[in-house]
C-alpha cells in the first residue's frame, strides 16, 4: 500500500491544474505512485491503464481554484496588493488579472505560491482518500 510520502504531490496537483488542451490525460499508478499519461509515455497505452491499477486524476474545477484566490487575497492585510487582487476578482478574467498583479508584489506572489501549495495539498489529500 503507498504512503502519502511515497507520491509527488506536486506532481499530482500539477496534472489536477492542468487544462487538458493538449488532450493529456493523467493518471495515478496505484502501485507505484507515479502519475502517468497514456499515449505521451513510452510504451503505456489506454489499454494498459484499463488493464491495470490505475485512478483517473481528476482536474480541479475552476471555482476551486478562483476559492483559493479569493482565500488568498483576503486572508492579506489592508493595503494595496490586498485591494488590487479583491479587484481583480471581481473583473472579467479574473485568473489572468490576479497572475498579473502579483507581479507587481513580489512578497506577495512569494506568499501566494507557498498558501496555494497548503491548498492543493488539502484538495490533494480529498481526492486521495
């Protein structure tokens, strides 16, 4: 049986973010650990994966992701990088304008990163179990 400390959670957050638009199909080993993508790996077909012990990685929906920005940027202290991405929030491309103003904010894109990490690590560890 694996471990949690035997798989790349980040690996699998990374498959649940991707957006499919190469039409890449991501899979959990459950008998190694390794996150797979049949047709893109060497020698690993669809069948293999019906055939094996393998669990679909599902992506995470968008207002999850959009939830995490919102947590984000009220979880910051007043000012202007909290205002600028409660902004953007409410803008049309909301996921596009919050990237951009991170930009300007380097501690706080810093920050985002690290409380985007702990919150896909929880979505992670849901879609585990």
């Amino acid at each position: 049986m694996l471990k949690l400390e035997d798989l790349d959670l980040e690996r699998i957050g990374w498959a649940m973010q991707d957006d499919h638009s190469l039409g890449a199909e991501f899979y959990l080993n459950l008998d190694t650990g390794e996150v797979v993508i049949p047709g893109f790996e060497e020698d690993l077909a669809m069948e293999d994966i019906k055939a094996g012990n393998y669990a679909y990685i599902d992506r995470i929906e968008p207002y999850e992701s959009y939830q995490h920005m919102e947590d984000f940027a009220v979880s910051l202290p007043d000012g202007r990088a909290r205002t600028e991405l409660e902004q953007t929030l409410i803008r049309s491309h909301p996921f596009r304008h919050f990237k951009d103003v991170l930009g300007s904010f380097p501690d706080e894109r810093e920050a985002w990163f690290e409380f985007k990490d702990r919150a896909m690590r929880v979505v992670i560890i849901r879609w585990l179990v």
